[in-house]
C-alpha cells in the first residue's frame, strides 16, 4: 500500500472530476489502491491523480489538430 494520504470515494470525486461509482470501479478492478475501513472505501490519493493524468494523456495523444 501507498504511505501516501487515503481519502474518501466523495473526495475522490471532487478532486478528479469523476463520478463516485467510476472511482469505485477503479478501486475494484485494482486500478487505484485501495482500503476498506468498516465501511469506507478510502483510496490513494496519489494513484487516483496518477490515473487521471494517464488516461488525460491517452485522450489527448489521439487528438489531432486541425490546420
């Protein structure tokens, strides 16, 4: 696990931009780290920004510009 801050699904959200139940995706399909506290999922800060900027960079190689 990440010794970085863990936050909620909700910060998560605020943070990115993304819907609450995409990031729980991310979190299940092992995309972002994770951690189950009773019965909060928290997740990596730094994972869940790293994803963002991945996916950013994808969307964005396949743009083409128009001249």
């Amino acid at each position: 696990m990440h010794k970085d801050k863990m936050i909620t699904i909700k910060e998560g959200a605020k943070l990115t931009g993304y819907s609450e139940e995409h990031i729980r995706r991310l979190a299940r399909a092992g995309q972002v780290q994770s951690q189950k506290i009773g019965a909060s999922l928290l997740i990596s800060r730094t994972d869940l920004q790293e994803h963002k900027t991945r996916s950013f960079s994808r969307w964005a190689g396949g743009l083409k510009l128009q001249t």
